[in-house]
DNA sequence: CCGTTCGAATTTTTT
DNA sequence: ATTCGAACGG
C-alpha cells in the first residue's frame, strides 16, 4: 500500500524534482536522467517526493543523517529509499538493513515496501528492530562466546527475580536495596560497557560495591542458565563483533546499506552496533528528530543524533521541516512548545495545509468527569459523520490513566483498545505456560525451571529446600537443575542425599521432562503446547476453574496456543525457539489491532510515530505532564516537553487538550492544577471549553454533592438496599443482573451476574454498582 | 510443603 | 484499589 496522502494535498509532484535537485550533491537532478535507465518503476518510486525528501531518497552513498520534523515523511523517505536502492540495481534486497524502533514499524515499512516492489522483494529486507536483529546474529554465531542458539532472553521480571536473588545470596537485605534501582544500574554499566570488575573498581560508596557484587552474580546466573537479558542482546553481539572481526567482516559484507530509524532514541550500545556494522562500506543513514527523544530513561542518548556529523565530518545532512501531517494550528502549537526548550537545536517547522478548528481545552472537575467529556466528543464526532472511531486516539502520560476513560467508554458501549498496561505477554498464567516451554527449549534455564516447579503440579512435593539441593548439586556437576533431573532419569547419577519420596518425585519429574522434549521432535509446537499444558496440569487448573477470572485465563492460554500455531510448519523444535524469541521481544504496539473500527488509548510513549484525524491528550497537569518523579533536573522537564510536543503532533485534524482540578491518586482526592506547559500555546490556536462557574466550585472543597450529576450521566448512583433480580450496571464489568443478596454487618454481599464477566461477588459498600430503573 | 491471610507498597514511560 | 510478599497455621 502506498500512502500517497501528499499528492491528494496537492504535494509537489515530479517537476519539483528538475527545479530544486542539487546535481552537484548527487541529487535528484542526476537521478532524474538515471531513473529513465532500465528500471520500469523508478517514478513511482520518486513521484510524490518534496525536494528535500527525494534527496534523502537519492543520497545512497556514504553517511547520511536526516533530521525529520513530526509528520515530515519520514517513514515514506526510509521507504521510498530502500526501494530506489533495489530499484536502481546498487543493492539487492538482503543487502539492505532497515533498523526500527517497533516491529510494528518495520511490518510497516515492509508492506509499503510491497507495495513498491512486490512482496517478494520486500520480505527479503532486512526490517527489524535492533534487538531482533541481534537475536538472529547470536543464534547463528553466539556459540563463539559462549552462547547456545537455545539461549532464552530474560524479559523485566526475570531481571528482577535474578538481582533478588542474587541480594539474597550476597546476604543483603532486598528491603533496603531496591532490585528495580539496582537493575538500572546494571542496565547503565552495560550501556557505558562498564564489566562487574570495572564497576568494582570505580566503586566510590558502598552502594557502587553492591552494584558491583550484583552484577558480578547476576551476569553469572545469566551465564549458568544460558540466558541474555534485553542489555545482553546488544551487549554481547557487540561484544562477539569485537572479540571475532572475522564475523563482522561476514555481516558487514553482507549488509551494504544500513538505515537507522528513531536515531534519536538509540542508545551507546546501539550507536556502536551501528559503528561496527557501517565502518566498512559507510553507508549509513540515520533518519531522527531530537525534539522527539523521549526514551533517556532506557538509556537513550540524544548524542548519539547530535554528534553524528562530529563521527562522520562528511555526512550529508537532510533537514526535512515541512509538516504534511497537522492543521497550522496544531502545527504552531507544537511549534511554541517546543522552542521553550534550551538544550535544541533550532529548527524550521511549518506546513502548507489548511486551517482546521482550533484546539480545544477542556477543563474538568475530576477524572470521571474528563473522561465522561471526552467519550461524549466522541460520541457526537462519530454521530456527526466527522470521524470514524479508528480516526480517534485517546493518549495520556501513564497507563494508570486509562482506567477512567475506558469505563466511560464502556458505559456509552464504544469499542475500543488499550495498547500497553498488562502486557499479554506478561500475565501470570502466560508467563507460567511460557516457563514451561522454555525448559524445553533450555534445560538450562534453571529461573524458569523454579518457575514450572512452583507453579504446576510438577513441582507437588518439591519445595524450596530441595530445589536448593538441586542447584547446589547441579553446580557440583557443573551442569543445571534440569541436567540433574535427565541425569536421575537416566540412572547415571547417585541421588543427592534426599528423602527416597522426594528422589522418586525428582526421577517422575524428570521422566516427563525427557518425554517432552523428546515430542519436541516430532511434533508441531501447537501439540507439544497441549501436551505439556496437560502434563503441568496447568489445563485443568484453569480450563477447570469455577473462578470466572481463572476461565479468563484459559482463554489467554487458548490464545497463546493460535499464535503458537503460526509455527506448526517445522517441529517444535524448531519452531518454539522463533515462538519464543516474537513472545521476549513484542512492543505493547506491536499488538494494536489496526483493522477493526475502534478508539486506541495509549501512553504518549507507545502513540510515537503514529498519527491519527482526531487526537484527545489528557491530563495536562503539574505532577503528570510533566511527571513529577521528572522535576528533578532541568534535562529531565525538557524531556517531558518533548513528550508534550509529541501528543500534540499526533494529531492531523483536531487535538484536544483536558486537565482536571481534581484528581484521585491513591484512592485520595487531590488538587491538581493545569500544567505550566499549557502557557506556552499560542492563545489564538486554543479555544477554552468549561471553567466558567466550574472555577467557583473548584475552591469549594469538591465534594461529592459537586460532582455527582455530571460523573453519572443519567443514573444514580446507590447504595440503597440492593435485592436479588435487579439489573444492575458496574463500571468495570458492565451490565449484569443481582443473583444474591447476603445480609453481611451493616453491609451487603451482592453475587451478580454480569452479561460480559461472568460472575462476581462484591461488597455493595465498596463497588460502585448503578441500579437500572 | 502448601495454602491462606494479612500487610504493605504501588504509579512514569518499555525494547 | 489491586497486587505482591511475608508470616503463619494446617
């Protein structure tokens, strides 16, 4: 698919191309005699093009660093120049590397690639984000440093598990060091390429010793269970380039043409992934918008994009600013906001499309209230014909803020998705079946092996202290837990000096294990999933359930099984490895379903490189944009701006703006007032909505007589006498009808029946149940 | 060794 | 408010 929005706005066409081609600079002028030359679909791929996009385009040769305004091109240019690589012969499809933020994007930017080029064609790219990327580099030539092509990769929570653990080891109290400051640590020493004795020896306070010793542990048990953490992927491909110039030579060979998406927010070790890989041919194009980084807290270095032509003197430096994307309003919006920064570089922004309405400020009472506003927008731009509910984004700064707009949402019966919040990748009963598969895959990988055996039935009668045992013993053997259990199988072994129930337990255990792997073999991974989902006892503990939550589980697991079934064309053996690599390494975007009609709420971070008609950015407030763990540092309030900037200019069409004067942060009401960002928009773009007589009840303590009639549109909210047969609505769980009634101290215990969820018992007191006249 | 219960902490953003 | 961990009792 092509996405020829600009020429449908009237965008220059290709006489633009003989006027401003700079044919000294190898420009398009030049290219315009050469794409006459063999190749048959050369216009189509430069048609359409602005003339700084179509050098960008052109410039193949040599560095190339293109500094990209919001909703300047960016992708179509990234697009467009891999297709004129392949379509003028100087690069055949695998030579081409394009690096992305998401998988998303590059699925993106394959298809469109398809679109230019054929699907063949397309799928022969290179697209992936980097550490993807490095997943396949290391499980075809990890095994040079010590790395098994079944290695598992860890995702946060095994992080976690692992530096606990290793505090628990070290004898350190898990109370007063936090793993998760502790794991940021890590993560910057693996950035600044700092080893556990480098750390040791730069330590200047006791805290830097414990980080030291953590990091020593931790990247021992990595070892041990043959696993890399997202870090790792980078850190020991980089790692096995410099160790074996012989394999860099191999990929540099094969990669002639490298493109680096989102440069911006690339961090050290991907700048030097990216150094190795282009020092040879030096074809390298960095595509970035420094007014867009947002990621510094994932290490991200905005260096990276702002010293690029300090790397590389002879770099071709491409300023595309002319916004295709945004009304002027919005345009001029973003623009004022984001010159308030200092650490920038300035930069044009501008656009030539036509006016639309302004923005719109809403200014609520609380949450229920802003949310109530913006879900009745909504309603009445889709009942007015001006969007369709996929046109509409609903973006907010941190996911807890979803909550009240989907029970909005949920009340007036509009479809909707939230990208992001609990991953499906990281629920509980996913997370226990993918542990399970992992053994299998990686018998070594003795965090999921704990995890199988505290959560499923293999591990009945095998606790603590014996899986101790078996860790201990297995490192006398140097070999892991799992090891040990094939071993017992296979008799070969003394048991360790345990109960004779327990040894008999072990050699069960191991029994089941052997049998599974060995149906690894011959079975599709789909089979193998059913096998040892029955096994576990995992399907009956779920599928069983009475416990509606635990049967939505089942269903969770039901769904992981079909995208299972993706790999059934190979054994499992091999298809699991790739099954389980796509569960480690999925974006929350990578899971947006695009096809259906229905409203996106998302954080401003996931909504990067996305656009949409009509954008709803809410909670424009001090303490949440900017987040007041981001106050601490002026670097950090310019990153929040960024992140403002960024909202903004997703919007095409109309963009409103809210921020509540109360708030509800820990089950308490807050005051909250609009965010200082908001005095930066330019008052003849903005048009205010509320506030007035609104302003008057605000320093009124609000109270729940202020806020009542607006937050329930319609209905009363109650806590009368509830009786078995009534209907009844719940903002969570919908409509639903009382089964029951228990009289319970002073209070009721309602058993409802929900028409979505199944059913559920609640205390009247506490949920806040609507009955339906 | 396992399950339950009570208390505490959690909320920034994520490959 | 939910979820995770520790402690306790069976």
């Amino acid at each position: 698919m092509l996405e020829e929005r600009g020429n449908a706005r009237g965008e220059p066409g290709s006489e633009d191309l003989s006027v401003t081609g700079e044919p000294e600079r190898g420009g398009p002028f030049q290219m315009a005699g050469e794409r006459l030359v063999p190749f048959s679909g050369m216009e189509r791929i430069l048609i359409g093009l602005d003339a700084d996009q179509c050098v960008a385009v052109t410039t193949t040769e040599g560095p190339v660093l293109v500094v990209a305004g919001p909703g300047s091109g960016k992708t179509r240019v990234l697009t467009h120049r891999v297709a004129y690589l392949i379509g003028s012969g100087r690069a055949r499809p695998w030579q081409i590397v394009a690096v992305t933020f998401t998988n998303k994007a590059a699925r993106e930017i394959r298809e469109r690639l398809g679109g230019l080029l054929g699907t063949e064609s397309a799928q022969l790219v290179q697209a992936g984000t980097f550490h993807s990327l490095c997943v396949r580099i290391l499980r075809r030539d990890g095994y040079r440093i010590g790395l098994e092509p079944a290695f598992t990769i860890y995702d946060e929570e095994d992080q976690l598990a692992l530096v606990k653990q290793a505090l628990r080891d070290l004898g350190l109290d898990p109370q007063r060091f936090s793993a998760r400051m502790l794991l940021g640590r890590l993560s910057r020493a693996k950035n600044d390429q700092h080893s556990p004795s480098d750390l040791q020896s730069m330590a200047q306070s006791y805290w830097d010793e414990v980080a030291a010793r953590v990091y020593e542990r931790y990247a021992q048990y990595l070892q041990r269970a043959q696993a890399v953490d997202f870090d790792d992927l980078l850190l020991r491909t980089v790692e096995l380039f410099t160790e074996y110039p012989d394999v860099l030579a191999h990929y540099q060979d094969r990669w002639r043409y490298l493109q680096v998406d989102e440069y911006q927010d690339t961090n050290r070790l991907q700048y030097q992934l990216v150094r190795q890989l282009a020092s040879g041919h030096r074809n390298l194009c960095v595509v970035g918008d420094p007014d867009q980084s947002i990621y510094s807290w994932r290490q991200a270095d905005i260096r990276n994009i702002l010293e690029f032509q300090r790397d590389f003197p002879d770099a071709t430096v491409i300023r595309l600013g002319r916004n295709y994307r945004s009304t002027p309003q919005i345009v001029a919006a973003a623009d004022a906001v984001i010159r308030v920064n200092r650490q920038r570089i300035e930069r044009p922004l501008w656009t030539e499309n036509p006016p639309g309405p302004p923005i719109r400020l809403l200014a609520c009472w609380d949450e229920q209230q802003e949310a109530e506003m913006v879900v009745s927008e909504i309603d009445s731009l889709v009942r007015t014909g001006n969007a369709r509910y996929r046109d509409i984004a609903v973006l907010y700064r941190i996911n807890a803020q979803s909550r009240s707009v989907e029970e909005a949402l949920v009340r007036r019966q509009i479809p909707y998705q939230v990208i992001g919040g609990v991953r499906f990748y990281e629920r509980k009963e996913i997370k226990d079946a993918l542990a399970l598969l992992r053994v299998l895959v990686n018998p070594r990988d003795w965090l999921s092996l704990r995890r199988v055996l505290s959560e499923t039935v293999f591990g009945r009668g095998i606790g603590e202290k014996t899986l101790l045992q078996l860790e201990q013993w297995g490192q006398r053997q140097q070999c892991s837990p799992a090891d040990v259990l094939l071993l017992l199988v296979e008799e070969r072994e003394e048991a360790p000096a345990l109960a004779a129930a327990t040894v008999r337990r072990l050699r069960e255990l191991g029994g089941e294990l052997v049998r599974l792997r060995a149906a690894m073999v011959e079975h599709p991974a789909s089979q193998l999933f059913d096998l040892a989902l029955e096994r576990s006892g995992l399907a009956a503990r779920y599928r069983d359930a009475s416990d509606p939550t635990e049967r939505e589980r089942w269903e969770n697991l039901v769904q992981l099984r079909s995208v299972l079934e993706r790999y059934d064309t190979v054994p499992a053996a091999e298809g699991l490895p790739l099954f389980l690599e796509e569960a480690a390494l999925v974006a929350a975007i990578d899971e947006a379903e695009m096809s259906g009609d229905q409203v996106t709420l998302l954080t401003l971070h996931a909504a990067k490189g996305l656009e949409f008609p009509v954008v709803f950015l809410i909670g424009v407030e001090e303490g949440l944009l900017p987040h007041a763990r981001a106050l601490e540092s002026e670097a950090e309030l310019e990153e929040e701006r960024r992140l403002f900037y960024v909202g903004i200019t997703r919007a095409k069409e109309r963009l409103y703006l809210s921020y509540c004067s109360s708030r509800n942060r820990f089950g308490l009401h807050e005051r909250s007032i609009p965010s200082h960002f908001l005095d930066d928009l330019p008052p003849d773009v903005v048009e205010r909505v509320g506030g007035r007589g609104w302003s008057a009840s605000a320093h009124v303590s609000s109270s729940i007589e202020d806020r009542a009639p607006v937050a329930t549109g319609g209905t009363v909210p109650v806590m009368p006498r509830l009786r078995a047969g009534q209907r009844v609505f719940h903002p969570r769980f919908g409509d639903g009808f009382v089964v029951a009634v228990r009289e319970k101290a002073g209070d009721q215990e309602v058993t409802v029946q929900f028409k979505r969820h199944g059913i559920k018992t609640l205390l009247a007191s506490l949920a806040k149940l609507v009955v339906e006249e």
